[in-house]
C-alpha cells in the first residue's frame, strides 16, 4: 500500500494554491466565464480558503430534498444507504426510530438515490467557481445529509476523503436546507487554516497524512492537533449562519468544525458534497459507460458497485 506524504499533498495542488497565483492574469484568459464577482472570490479562496455564494441555490431543489429526506426517514428500512452515527457506519436499514433522530448522524451519498440531491451537488455557481479552481470539471465524489448538528472536533477532510487520484484536488459544498439557528450546533471554521504552514500535515503513523486502518493514531487526537494550530496562529473560528438558499464552499484543507447544540429541540438541516476535479476522478468509481448526472458543467456519476435497480427516492421519479 503507498504511503501518503505531505509531497503527495504538495506536488498535487491546484494553481490558485501556489505561492504567487496570478489572478489577475488567470482571469484576463477567461474574461469570457468570468462572473459572480469572480476577482474577489479567487482571491478569497487563495488567502481565506472559503467562498459564500448567497441566495445562489434553487428553493424547488432543496423543497424537493427535504421531502426526500422525510420519506426516507419513514421508510428508510426500504432502502440500500449508508449511514454514520458518532462516527460508525451502519446500513441504514438498521437504525432504529431514535437513532435516526440523533445528532452526529449523517447519511452518506444520497444522491445515489436522490436526483435531486444530485442537481443540488451541481448547483451551478458551485461547479462553475469549482472549474476555476481545479481547471476542470468538477465532480462530486460522495455526499452527506445532516438533520441536527454534527457536533464534530475541528478537522480537515482529505485525510478521510482521499480516493481521488490528485490529493490537493478536494474541495467540498455546505448548502442549508433551512434557515440555521445559533443554538443548532452550525458550522464554523477557521479562515486562512488550509495554507499548509497553519495547518501543518498530522503524522498518523510512519509519515503518513492519511488515515488509514493501520494507522496508531486517532482523529481525536487530530483534533487536538489541528486547534493547537490555529491557536499557535491566532484564527478564530467564524460561525457560519446561513440563510437557507446560500452555499458555502470550503477548501479540502480548511479546518472546520461541527459547533455545541445548545438546544437539542432545534434541527440543523443541510447537505454537504464533497468534489474533485474531472481529471483526479477515480475510474474505478464511475460505470463503463459513464452513468449518472450531466449537469451545469460538473458530474454526478453513478457508483458501479450499487444495483442498477435500488430503490429512489421520490424525485428521482419526479422528471
């Protein structure tokens, strides 16, 4: 099995990451894509780590998600899904009524039962400000769908998603489903944490950055890692309060976190894609024939290891 390095994550990262990128001169090549105030976002990508695109995302969409939520929520002893709960993948098929109304449960790729969720990953300023980014289409490589607030420690992505064939090629979306109270345990992260001299790069066991089943240490003690960077930096977390109908887009090396439910009646409803660029795709996670959601210039595949005949959700039908 190869050992992933910091080099992995450093010889692989997009343009707009390197010391020095030329904004002014990428944009002066693309003047003809160039919209939503495209300056000012790559240059907040590159210094912050994080954009926001407000009232960006289709209310039909997300009406259409959540009824599929609920659906899938009443019958979810129908379906063929993976879920985790406090860290542990279960079939969701095997949780019960409580389980499912817990927080720190997150159903994982929804949108291979779910068009709807899948249009949501293609939410066009999403996969149009993604191809600046990566310099090429993007692609969603799996999703998760909250209910309550996660809850969980500060961490940074790419040492759990990691099957992408360009490490640094990862970036993720945050769309709220609702309105997102303070008191429902919201996002919050630390910007500027993904420069690699804030973060830093976790050794799990024997140089690796990856977690890995045979790795000696735990993502707690990531945790510990990561807030002791960004203290040693003085970042202070921002708390993200959206408005349902915004999206926030997060570099793959950004530390984040899932803050305190301070009450437990609240709901913190959102969906979150995690992408990779076209080019850094895994072949291995896509059909022959290249199955799946075309759309707004990014891509949804279908995943070759599901059954061609698993049940949907109620949008997939609704065309």
């Amino acid at each position: 099995m190869k050992l992933f390095t910091k080099d992995d994550w450093m010889s692989s990262r997009t343009w707009i990451d390197l010391d020095g990128a030329d904004v002014s001169g990428y944009l002066a090549k693309v003047s003809d894509r160039a919209g939503h105030d495209l300056e000012q976002k790559l240059s907040d990508w590159h210094s912050r780590g994080v954009v926001i695109f407000e009232r960006a995302v289709d209310s039909a969409l997300i009406e259409a998600l959540l009824n599929d939520v609920e659906y899938l929520r009443r019958h979810h002893r129908d379906f063929e899904l993976s879920a985790e709960i406090k860290g542990v993948q279960k079939d969701i098929a095997t949780f019960t009524d409580e389980e499912l109304d817990s927080d720190g449960v997150k159903f994982n790729s929804i949108h291979s039962i779910s068009r709807a969720a899948g249009q949501l990953s293609l939410t066009p300023v999403v996969t149009e400000f993604l191809e600046h980014v990566f310099g090429s289409p993007a692609c969603a490589l799996q999703s998760l769908t909250f209910y309550r607030g996660s809850q969980q420690p500060a961490h940074v992505d790419y040492p759990y998603v990691r099957c992408q064939t360009k490490l640094a090629h990862l970036a993720a979306s945050w769309i709220p489903l609702e309105d997102i109270h303070p008191d429902s345990g919201p996002l919050a992260y630390y910007p500027g944490s993904h420069q690699p001299e804030v973060s830093g790069f976790f050794d799990w066991g024997q140089g690796s950055i990856l977690l890995e089943p045979a790795s000696v240490r735990t993502p707690i003690e990531f945790s510990r890692y990561l807030e002791g960077r960004v203290q040693e930096a003085a970042i202070a977390p921002e708390v993200f309060l959206p408005k349902r109908g915004d999206v926030l887009i997060w570099h793959g090396n950004l530390i984040h976190e899932g803050t305190a439910i301070n009450n437990p009646a609240l709901t913190r409803k959102s969906y979150v894609t995690h992408y990779t660029s076209l080019s850094a795709y895994p072949k291995e996670h896509r059909r022959p024939n290249g199955d799946g959601l075309t759309l707004n210039g990014g891509f949804a595949y279908d995943y070759p290891w599901l059954p061609l005949d698993r049940n949907q959700l109620p949008s997939s039908s609704a065309r």
